[in-house]
C-alpha cells in the first residue's frame, strides 16, 4: 500500500475540520491498517472495508465528544428570557461547532425560579435563567437591584446592564457567597408596573392593598413604606390569586403580563416603572469543571454575546407588548405621580444597600454613576 501523500491528509482535513480529536483517531487508524496491508497483496474491497471500521468508529468518538445541556427559565418561550435562550443557544453551538447544544426548558417545566436556583446549584440543571430579585435568595446583596427608582429610563437600564463594570461587580457579589454555580452575565425583561382591577394614581391608592411581590429585602422594606401588605408566591400562582382575590395588585412588564395573560384577571396596569425587571444567568459549577479551558471560553462568549443584545431586545418587546395590550383593550395608566413613591424609597436607598452588604453599596453607586 503506497505512503500516503499531501491529497490524502488534505482530504481528511477537510472532512474532519470540525473535529480534531475525531481526525487524529482516523488518522491513527489508517496508520494501524498501513502497516497491516505492509508486504500483502490487497484488493480495492479489503481497504474500503477496513476504512469503513474507521469511519465508523470516528462517529463514535464525535458523538462521545458531543454534550447537550439544560436551560431553564420560569417564563414561556415568547419571552424576553427565551429571546436570550436563543441567542445563547445558537452562539454556543457556533463556537462549539455542534458538540454543545442547549435544551430548553419554558415556563418552569424544572420548577419555579427558587427551586430551579437550588438545583443549578446542586448540578441538577446546567444554565438558569432568572431573576435578579429571586436570585436574592441565594444571595440577599443581590436585592440591590431591586431598589426602587435606582433605573432612570429604559436608555439607562440597558447601559447598565451592558456595562462591564456592573457586570464584574454583581460577579463578584454572587462569587463572594454562592457556592455549586457561579454567574455568566446580566439580563432584561423591562421596568415593572402594579396592576390589578384598579388604578393606582398616587401613592396614598396602594394604602392597606395587598401586593405581590418578589421575595427580596427590599421589596420587603418598600412596599410596606408604601402603606401596602405584601404577599409571596411563586409566579405560578399570582394569576389564580388575582383571580380569587388572595392578593390585590401583582407588578411586572408589559411583557411578562401580557404572555401570561394576566389581564384576564387584571385589567389595569398603572404605569409606576418603580423597579428594573433584571434578569440573570448561572452556569453549575458541576458542568463547569468539567469543561476545558477552550469550552469555557465558548460558553462565556455566548453568554457575553447574549448580553450584548438581550436587553435592548427586551424593551423593544415591552414596547410591542404594550401596543397589544392597548389593542386589547387593557386600561393602561399613564401620568401617575411617583413624586409620592419617590419621596418614600429615595432617603431609604442607601440605608438598604448599606444593611445588604458591601457588595451592595459599590453597585448602587456603580448605577447611579451610569449615564
């Protein structure tokens, strides 16, 4: 059997490009059977047959090399969440040129965002996608971003998002105290508003109501301040609660309340945009350790490249959601006087974050300083 020339190894470059670890086992193979068919006579049949093995067995190392990973996220899959699913999933399998791929899981079919935290942290799921708010359970600092009143405009919350000094800084809080899953970057689903069966106008209409809220400190200082009686559930539950009456107002985006169809139940939505609607990604440091360095770097610019489009594409959807909304004839509440909502939380901001910790303060003045 003749050596083999610059064409042959060429032609294996070309169909192995995509895996080297699967090229040089072909390669190998092919050396082994040189050396068999040394000094015999062979006929075209023999080789073809002793390459097919090759080749078969080549497809069982692509397939070993090939991972598939869980990606969670409480919201359905028209969300902004799901939005920012996708672009991770797709730049991951990019990079990785097919061997990582992503399998989704909407609408907390793994739990709801408490429950999927503690299982990306016991290595049950791979990638979660929740909010910053909820992730307070892992980490109370991270209420800092549920401060009120902290995001000026939409403009302001995308910056800070993106801001790579933000986004060091909240790494570095949930590093300080999260142990099984360690943070990938920042995400949107908009500003928060109240609704319900009502409208609020001014602060005084929320005295005595009792309020959804997510499970954080802040929230847990601020509402009360507001003169109303909050009320935690899982997201799950708050359509049925509006319905029933367990609870009077919930507060979301236009888009969170327009897919889960929370109008249905409550009609109203008055126009606070109290809060930021921050969303955050872990990865398990069970799936991470067991990546190499190169895969790392894949996983992490999917993520960085998922932030760098996530947000802005999280109020464009706000906006498209709340023209539907409108369409459908929800009452939407605009000019409402946060003049009394702002006198409330404003004085108290620093005492908050100073109470959550230091991590707390540098990101309250790390917002603050975006312009």
């Amino acid at each position: 059997m003749a050596p083999y020339g610059a064409m042959d190894f060429l032609i294996l470059l070309i169909i192995f490009n995509n895996n080297e670890g699967m090229m040089m086992s072909v390669i190998t193979s092919i050396s082994h059977l040189t050396a068999a068919f040394r000094g015999r006579r062979t006929t075209l049949k023999s080789v073809v047959g002793a390459l097919g093995l090759v080749g078969l067995g080549a497809m069982s190392v692509a397939q070993a090399q090939t991972r598939a990973f869980s990606f969670a996220y409480d919201q359905p899959r028209t969300s902004a969440y799901a939005f920012g699913a996708d672009v991770f999933a797709k730049r991951l399998a990019e990079l990785s040129k097919g061997t990582m791929s992503i399998n989704q899981y909407a609408g907390a079919q793994l739990g709801s965002e408490a429950q999927t935290l503690q299982k990306v942290q016991t290595g049950d799921i791979d990638f979660v996608l929740v909010s910053t708010a909820n992730s307070s359970t892992i980490q109370p600092e991270s209420g800092v971003f549920s401060l009120h009143f902290i995001f000026r405009s939409d403009a302001h919350a995308v910056k800070v998002l993106t801001n790579p000094a933000v986004i060091a800084a909240m790494k570095d809080m949930y590093a300080s105290k999260v142990k099984g899953a360690h943070m990938l970057t920042l995400g949107s689903q908009g500003l928060r508003n109240l609704y319900g069966k009502k409208e609020i106008k001014k602060l005084a209409d929320l005295k005595n109501l009792k309020v959804r809220v997510q499970a954080t400190v802040t929230e847990d200082t601020l509402f009360p301040a507001y003169g109303a009686q909050i009320v935690h559930m899982p997201f799950g539950e708050v359509y049925t609660s509006l319905q029933t009456g367990v609870v009077d107002f919930a507060e979301n985006g236009y888009t969170v309340y327009f897919i889960n169809k929370h109008y249905e139940v409550a009609p109203v939505m008055s126009v606070t945009e109290h809060e930021a609607n921050n969303s955050v990604l872990f990865v398990s440091d069970k799936l991470w350790s067991s990546l190499n360095a190169e895969q790392k770097k894949w996983v992490q610019t999917a993520a960085d490249d998922l932030n760098k489009v996530q947000p802005a594409k999280a109020f464009e959807m706000e906006r498209e959601s709340r023209a539907k909304l409108e369409k459908l004839g929800v009452k939407v509440v605009t000019g409402v006087d946060k003049s009394g909502f702002e006198a409330v939380s404003k004085p108290i901001q620093d005492k908050l974050a100073k109470d959550l910790g230091p991590h707390a303060v540098k990101i309250l003045d790390l917002v603050r300083n975006v312009k």
